[in-house]
C-alpha cells in the first residue's frame, strides 16, 4: 500500500551526502534527462504523472511547466518554494534536512525541462541551518559535474541559488516570494501577469513547491504512467503527510494518496491512534487555511462512505461538509482542544501576517482576531458570531492574494461546525473562563 | 561596488567575502537581490540591524537606504532594535500550543523574569513571540540563532536556560 517515492532512502545512513545518496541510485535522473531526452519530452512525462502542486493548491505540475513562456533572448527562471510556513505543516524541513540531493536533482530536472539556466530555492530564514545542508550538498554536486557549466558534457550550465527569507508567512504566496527574491517587501502582486510570462525579474518563471519538485527524479526514472499508476482518480502518486496534535505518533509520513483518514489516524504505521484515554473531536487536514471538520465527517462522506486522503474526498461536499488536502499540514485536536482558543489562534496568526496591502484583508484579521478573542476572554455578545461570518464573507475573494481566504475559510468553518461551542463561551463566559475549562456538550467524538 | 566606507558599521573581512560572493550570483544589476541575506549576515555579526549597518549594506548594494529600512521593518527575524545576548524565539502557534507550548511558555517567562519583547537586566536573555517554525510535529518549539529547541517541557527550558547561561 505504502509506496515509497520521495522517502524510500531516507534512513540510510549518510544519505546526506552525495556519495551515499549516488550510491542510492541518485542523480541517475539527472544523467537519463540530460543525455537521452529532450525538455519536450520531460515536460511531457510529468504532464503524464498527473503530479499536482504539493504547497497548497494541488495545481497540475506538468500543465504549469507548459505554459511557461518562451520569448526569445530572454533568461527563464525555475524557483523552488521552500518557505513553508502554513502552521501545521513541516514536510518540506523533513525532506530538505534529511535528503538534500533529493531536492537538487529535481531542481537539476526541471531546470533542464524549462531551460533554466539560474534557478533558485527560497527557503523560510528560519531554517538557516537547512540552507547550509543545502549549500553544502549544492558544493558537492557542482565537484561531480551535475551542476555548473556544461553538465555531464552536454553543454548544458545551471547555477543553483539558495536564498534565505526574513520571516514572513506571506512570502509563501508565489508572487510575494519573487518580490522578496528581488531584495523588497513581500507584498504580493496582481495577477495576470502570471508569473509564468512576468516573474522573477520580469522573466517568465515557475515557481514550485519543495515536494512538488522532489517527485521528478522518480518520474524520470520510471515513466509518468508508473507514477500516475498510483493514487486515486486525479489524486496521483504519493503524498507527505505532516501530522500533529493530540496522536500517539506525530511525524512526517509518505502515503499513498487515496488511502482512507481512518486508517491514517488509527494504523500504527501513521499516527497510531488518539493519545491514550482521549477521543478524536476534530481535524485540520491541510494546514492552518483549510476548514476544520468533526470528527464523524473528517473520517466520513455524508453517504456514510469513509473520506480518503486525496484532493477529491476530502473537498467532497464543499464547505458545507468537506476541506480541502491543501499542504497536507493535518492537525488532529481530542476532547481537551478548545475550539474558540484555536480559531482565536489562527486569526491571530493571520492578522498578523497579512501584508497590508489590501484593506479587507488588514482591516478584517484584526476585526475577527478581536472578536474571537473577546469571545475566548468572556466578553463576547450574542451578535459576534454573525458579525465574524459577515466578516470573513468580505475578506474572501476581495483580495489580490488568497491569504484572505485562508484567514476566512477557518473562522468560518469554526462557527459552522461548532456553534455550540461558541455559544458556550457566550452564554456561560464565567465558566468558560476557567483555567482549562473545555466545552463539553453535545459532540460527536469518536 | 565600494569597499570603502565611512561608516562606523562595517563586514569584517571574511564577511565582506561572504557578500561579495552572494552578490555576484544574481544577473547584473539585479543586486537588490541580495539584501535579505545581506541583513542576515549584519545581524549575525551584530546581534541586530543597527541603523549604521543598514545603511552601509544600502551602500554595498547601491541603493537607498530606506529600501534596506522598509525590508528590515516588514520582515520579523530582523532585529531593529537591540536585543540581549541569546534571543528565545518562542512558537506560539495552535499545533504546539496543542502540545503544552502555553504552558511552557508560561514557564520561560517566569524563569527569565520578562515578557515578550523584554530583554532580561543582565542582557542575557530576549524573548520573541514567532509564528509556526515547521516543527509542529515536535512542538512546544523554540529558536535561539540558528538552533530548534523542540519537544520542550519545563524541566527542559530550565536545562537550556542553564546551558545558555554559562
Ligand atoms: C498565503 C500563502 C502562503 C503560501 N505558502 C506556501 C508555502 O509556504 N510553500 C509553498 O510551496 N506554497 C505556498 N503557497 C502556494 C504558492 O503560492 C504556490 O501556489 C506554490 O508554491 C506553487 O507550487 P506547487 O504548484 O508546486 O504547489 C502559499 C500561498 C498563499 C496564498
Ligand atoms: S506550530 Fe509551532 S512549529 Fe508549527
């Protein structure tokens, strides 16, 4: 059930160096790409592994790489997204610490493919110690020939660029990433122009996620059908997982797309189950942006069939009933998680993270972090819960970026789905203020 | 480029190589690029931004000055104002506060005796509120430099504080 695409190697020892890694089987993608296929061809196998974006939106990998422009005497820039910092997720960390050369062969791959001849890896500056396992790991790759001018005599040069962020969640949105690359603000831009004609330096560019990236090395070994042989329907492949909250095993895990949640929290392979002594009362299945759901649809379809891990199940029945597999960040929480104090949490995360440029975006995380906290504080009044919906409404889809909808789509799915509990901290604000007091009415644990 | 300044801030030679070099990777005249790492290296060598490193980074970048203010001000690992010796980047984002992180953090506070954005009387210690630091799986986190301190409990911070404090 479990394949291994992106980790298999990742417990052998040394694997962080280049020797250990070749000895793997590394950088054979790179010498297949270059000496026996075309770019065309490649962009055509990753088309055919159906891979989609791995940072959130789930967007087709091969269909973005083909709508890179091409004008001539222009320079084409290929920029990897590291910065994860969607709260609740940290694969991309996972995946860079223990297997840099994993993610420089990809790069090397899909340089090559776009025709990119300067690409660059814009990591979190938070991880600076990852940034120096990747520099040093770029050194020893550019020795053996596989980066620099004219790789494996092909004629072909690439330059490798590791560019550290300052500490902004914002400069995960694509656009805002190539502002800050560009030594600004990470304010991010209108769009069109897509960055796929205007990027970087005005270039066309493409900008990927970290595991977005890592999967090319396999595809190019093994053909874009074997990859989209695995999965679910449109889900293919294999997806890394990052899981914490209230689990026996929290961790980074490579599962197969499609494989049931319910299997994924209980399985000891997985999560292993709700600590000891607790139940499961809900799940943020893709990082800090998605809806929160209950336990009972988090691990079921409103027809009574189990919910998967893949992008269809789980955004199955919209926001009424469903989510979304955004990162993959998933976040279980047991009976003793207060639901007020989380949302109150997350909105606090996001107003403190939105950029300002736009007025709904600004104006609205503080309004609904405000509220959310005179609620969680035991000052809330009976109108708050429809002025926090009324609120997050006007910030969604009334932004330059979806940083707005991801600081709305939480809150609303909160009330949504936990009312009661909401209306707990109103209506009882004495004992809802108490240290460690949780909302213990009417819930479907499991 | 100028290697010759007036400022009172200045790379010492091995990081002037270092910002030389990161200069050079970017294509001409696009070496703005390099002023998020730049800011990193002057914070490095001085625990924070001072006024006079940014402006002489502006002058190894052949740039204005407020290009390096309006940067350093809108990033938070930028330290504008002085710190202590050791700045505690405390997580304090839903996943580790699921782990206990509140109250861990109550108990860093109280060790050290400060707040956040407080720096303790013998300026050893700065505590800092910083969002999600991509270990959730192994929260309550927190940074100090370059190092993840995760997992924490009471009885850890108290061992890392004693560490640090050596
Ligand atoms: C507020 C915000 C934060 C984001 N953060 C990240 C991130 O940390 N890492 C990431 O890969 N994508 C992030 N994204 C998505 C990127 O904009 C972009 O879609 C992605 O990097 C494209 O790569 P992919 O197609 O390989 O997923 C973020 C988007 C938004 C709106
Ligand atoms: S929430 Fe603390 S590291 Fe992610």
């Amino acid at each position: 059930m479990a394949t291994k695409i992106l980790t298999e190697h990742i417990a052998v020892p040394g694997i962080e160096t280049f020797d250990v890694y070749r000895k793997q089987g590394g950088y054979e993608a790179v010498e297949k790409a270059i000496k026996t296929m075309t770019p065309e061809a490649l962009v055509e196998e990753v088309k055919k592994s159906g891979v989609r974006g791995r940072g959130g939106a789930g967007f087709p990998m091969g269909m973005k790489w083909s709508f890179l422009a091409k004008p001539e005497g222009v320079p084409r820039y290929l920029v990897c997204n590291a910065d994860e910092s969607e709260p609740g997720t940290f694969k991309d960390h996972y995946l860079m610490k223990n297997l840099p050369h994993l993610l420089i062969e990809g790069m090397i791959v899909s340089s090559f493919a776009l025709g990119a001849n300067k690409s660059f890896i814009y990591v979190r500056g938070e991880l600076m110690y990852v940034i120096h396992i990747l520099e040093k790991a770029i050194a020893e790759a550019k020795a053996a020939g596989f980066l620099g001018k004219n790789i494996l005599g092909s004629g072909y040069d690439l330059e490798l660029i590791v560019q550290p962020g300052g500490g902004a969640y914002i400069c995960g949105e694509e656009t805002a990433l190539l502002e800050s690359l560009e030594g600004k603000r990470g304010n991010p831009r209108n769009k069109p122009p897509f960055p796929a004609v205007k990027g970087l330096y005005q270039s066309p560019t493409v900008v990927n996620n970290v595991e977005s990236i890592a999967t090319t090395p396999w595809i190019v070994n093994n053909g874009g059908d074997a990859y989209a042989a695995i999965g679910i329907g449109r889900s293919t492949g294999t997806k890394l997982i990052s899981a914490s909250g209230h689990i026996n095993r929290p961790g980074v895990y490579e599962i197969d797309l499609g494989l049931p949640v319910e299997d994924f929290i209980y399985a000891d392979e997985w999560c292993g189950g709700i600590r000891p002594g607790h139940k499961l009362k809900a799940v943020v299945a893709g990082g800090s942006s998605v809806p929160i759901l209950p336990a009972n649809l988090i691990m079921n379809l409103t027809n009574g069939d189990k919910r998967l891990m893949s992008y269809e199940s789980l955004s199955e029945g919209g926001f009424q009933t469903g989510t979304m597999l955004g990162s993959g960040g998933f976040i279980v929480f047991d009976e003793t998680a207060c639901i007020v104090r989380n949302t109150w949490n997350f909105a606090r995360f996001y107003h403190h993270e939105s950029c300002g440029q736009c007025s709904p975006c600004r104006e609205g995380t503080g309004w609904m972090e405000k509220v959310l906290h005179r609620i969680e504080y035991g000052h809330g009044h009976q109108q708050d819960l429809d002025l926090l919906i009324d609120v997050a409404k006007k910030i969604e889809g009334n932004t330059i970026c979806p940083l707005g909808d991801a600081a709305a789509w939480p809150v609303a799915s909160a009330i949504r789905h936990f009312r009661n509990e909401f209306e707990w901290h109103i209506t009882n604000p004495h004992e809802a203020t108490q240290p460690g007091a949780v909302y213990k009415g009417d819930m479907a644990l499991v | 480029m100028t290697t010759e300044t007036n400022n009172t801030i200045q790379f010492t030679p091995e990081r002037l190589e270092k910002a030389t070099a990161i200069i050079a990777q970017y294509p001409a005249g696009k070496q703005k690029s390099a002023l998020l790492p730049l800011l990193h290296l002057l914070q490095e060598q001085e625990g924070w931004t001072p006024a006079e490193g940014m402006d002489y980074v502006a002058e190894l970048l052949d740039i204005e000055p407020i290009e390096v203010y309006e940067v350093a001000t809108f990033y938070t690992m930028y330290h504008v104002n002085p710190v202590g010796k050791h700045v505690i980047e405390y997580c304090r984002t839903g996943p580790c506060c699921l782990m206990g992180g509140e109250e861990v953090y109550a108990h860093l506070r109280q060790r050290l005796g400060i707040e956040a954005g407080q720096t303790t009387v013998d300026g050893q210690f700065t505590i800092k509120e910083v969002e999600c630091l991509a270990a959730c799986g192994m929260g309550p986190v927190f940074q100090v430099r370059e190092k993840y301190y995760m997992n924490l409990t009471n009885e850890r911070v108290d061992e890392i504080i004693d560490e640090l404090s050596k």
